[in-house]
C-alpha cells in the first residue's frame, strides 16, 4: 500500500500561532485538516503534531519513540532540569524511575504526606483573619512548599518557605514562557538547585549511606551501573519530586473555581459518596489544562496508519486534546464528574499525568499523591471552611501555559472549623 504524505499545516512556520493558541493549537490544527496528524514549523523545524488515544497508544511504544533529547533546552533549564527522569530511555530509564515509584507510590509514605498537608493548611486557616482575602493559589503553594520539604526531610526553615515555594512556581511559570519570565525561572532553578546540592552534600560528607528519608535516599542513589549520581542530577531528582507537588497548588485553585462556577458541585460534594470526590478530582484534571503536550523523537523510520515516521523527528503528543476528545469523552467540554463512574480507566484517553504503565513508560509517579492531596485540600475547602468569592477576574486563559484563574482564586475566609 502506498503511504500517504503527512497532512501538512499551510503556515510557513506556526510558532507564533502556538503562541497564540495556546492549549488549543494541536487540537485546532487537527479539526481544520481534518486529520489526528500533521506535520508543521516549530521555530523553524519540521515537527509532528498527533492526538487521539491511538496516537498515544504508538507514542508511549519504546521500540517507536525515546524521550532522551527532545525536552527543549528551554524546559530543561527551568521546569525539569538537566539530566532528569524524563530525558532517559531503556534500562536507565526503568532504574532511575524505580527510586520515585518506590517513594511516591508507597501507601504508607501518601499517607504520612497527606496528614502534613492537612496539619500545614490547619494551621494556616485557624490563624487566618475573618473577612480577609487570601489568594488561594499562592498559599496553597507555600502550605504544599512546607507539607513536601517536611516529608522528604529537606530542611526547611520557617523563614526560607515562601521564597522556595515562588522558587518552584517559577519553574512550573516559566517553562513555556518568553523574556523575563523564562529568564526569572532559569534563576529560580539555579538557587534551588544549589541550596539542594548544598543538603546532599552534607549527607554524602558524613559516609553513612543511612536512606530513613527521601532526600537520603536521592543523596545515595546509584544509576543502573553502580556509581553514585553526580551532585546536580541528585539535586534535579530531589527537585522532581518537591517542584511537582508544589504545582498541586494550580489543581487546588481550579478545583475552588469549578466549585464556585458550577455551585451543585459543592452539594454533591458535601452529600454524596466518597466515590464523587475521586470523580471531582478526576474531572478537574481532564477540564482544566496543565501541561499541554509531550514531545519525543522517532526511534527509527517506521510506518503508522498509511503515514511514515521518519528516524529522528520531533513528536508532540497533544495532552489537552486528548482530554476534550469527544470520541472518547461524551461533551467533553462541559465539567461533568459524573463521566468517571463508569470509566475504563484507558491507560491512553485521559493522560493529564502521561499514558501507559508507571514503571514501564514515562508518566508520573506523583499521581496518586496529586489525588490524594486534591482530596486534602478539597475537604477543607468543602466541609471545614465557610468563605466568600469577592468580585475578581476568573477567567482561565488557553493561550498561558501553564493556565491558571488570572486572579490566583481570591477567598475571603468567614469561619474555619478543624473538626
């Protein structure tokens, strides 16, 4: 059979357009070709665009695509750093993510996580003035900033919180972003990876190879041949798993804002099963965007669906427009929690955290501490916190990446109750 040539966008080159489309460029560009895959210019280089769960299904294909190289140096040197898990193949990859899953995916370890953050959100809420705004977004980042350092045994003074908490949000801000912003975020990571360095450095220096907490462990790590991990890519690690848990704060602030913009959420989360809070979670990670695609290289030429993938091109896998397919998701534009009572949990239609297998491929380890501090940090919004929306500016833009309520979700505490 002959094979078909890649539907082609028309731009000379569609930078400009992502930036102006945002979340939607993908998505946007598949509808008026008509097709799940084009090929375009991204900063003048010819880059192939896919979406759908079958386009998930052969991107997540180890024998099809790897991860090494195609993290552009830009996201490198703010969200996730040099060297980490995310830029590594094969039997590194599998190594080196077995030292997260077997932190990050630990029942008991969850557990212990999640009652810090609701002590940390406790002692932020009971203390909080009556009738006085709180931008919720920013101090759900200092209270996850202190919940994970605590947890993770990294040694964090009272006093430090704040600036290490704007540390990792710049890196989350920045990855996507142009001028200041990008550069702020390249100075965030370089602080925060040298105060890292500096606590994993006085580990190493006391030759007792001890792992009682996270940041021994990331201190003593050996990569698959043995040696220790250099310095910095100990720190980049440890930084993968604080920075992503600090990122909880923007599914917090989304979550305040679905509440406030569809007001029966709340009932049913105060009057229904536990079952409609997993479903609330769920559906807040599927609607409100986060990242926004994921980018791998082609192994090899290869052959899919009547087009040719050759060796070496760049491959963005479209995250939003998987999760607002409507071939998978019945309106998928309209917020229904709902929707995941009967969900099959397919591996490759919803992947706000990567698709396929955790250990085998490359999606997230913190997934399930996401839900379960969503689920913290819901309860006492829902159940042990009256507050007021003042009149702010809510709305949610697609063409900012990462997205967030323009205003960071403005509270105005009026009771708190710890029961």
């Amino acid at each position: 059979m002959a094979l078909a040539a890649l539907p082609q966008d028309t731009a000379f080159d569609s930078t400009l357009s992502l930036i102006r489309k945002g979340y939607r460029f993908i998505s946007d560009t598949c509808r008026a070709l008509d097709t799940d895959v084009f090929e375009t210019r991204l900063l003048f280089r010819s880059v192939i665009c896919m979406r759908g769960a079958e386009a998930a299904r052969i991107f997540y294909d180890p024998d099809k695509f790897l991860r090494h190289g195609a993290m552009p140096t830009r996201a490198q040197k703010t969200l996730v750093g040099v060297g980490g898990v995310q830029s590594l193949d094969g039997a590194a990859h599998r190594h080196r993510k077995h030292l997260f899953i077997s932190h990050l995916m630990n029942h008991e370890r969850i557990n212990a996580l999640a009652e810090l953050h609701r002590m940390h959100w406790h002692s932020t809420l009971a203390l909080w003035p009556i009738h006085e705004e709180m931008v919720l977004f920013e101090h759900a980042q200092n209270t996850l900033c202190r919940s994970v350092c605590a947890w993770a045994g990294v040694p964090l003074p009272p006093s430090e919180c704040s600036r290490r908490a704007k540390e990792f949000g710049r890196m989350i801000d920045s990855g996507a972003r142009l001028g200041w912003h990008h550069w702020r975020g390249r100075m965030a990571r370089s602080s925060s990876e040298k105060w890292l360095m500096a606590e994993i450095e006085k580990i190493r220096s006391s030759k007792q190879e001890a792992a009682t907490s996270i940041l021994q462990a990331f201190a003593w790590h050996r990569d698959e041949h043995g040696d220790l991990l250099p310095c910095h890519t100990a720190a980049v690690e440890l930084i993968n798993v604080l920075r992503p848990t600090v990122a909880i704060a923007q599914l917090v602030a989304l979550s305040a804002l679905a509440i406030h913009q569809y007001p029966h959420v709340r009932e049913k989360l105060l009057n229904q099963h536990s079952e409609y809070l997993d479903w609330f979670i769920l559906e807040v990670r599927r609607f409100y965007p986060f990242f926004p695609f994921l980018a791998a290289y082609a192994r090899e030429d290869f052959n899919w669906k009547g087009w040719h993938f050759k060796k070496g091109t760049l491959t963005l896998l479209d995250i939003y427009g998987n999760n607002h397919d409507g071939r998978h998701w019945e309106q998928p534009d309209e917020f229904k929690p709902e929707r995941f009572k009967n969900w099959s949990q397919d591996e490759y239609s919803f992947i706000a955290n990567g698709g396929a297998t955790y250990a085998e491929h490359h999606r997230c380890p913190g997934e399930w501490i996401t839900n379960r501090l969503m689920k913290v940090a819901l309860k006492l919004l829902v159940q042990n916190l009256r507050y007021t929306v003042p009149k702010q500016d809510l709305s949610v833009s697609l063409a900012r990446i990462p997205t967030l309520p323009k205003s960071g979700m403005i509270i105005a505490p009026l009771s708190y109750s710890a029961s």
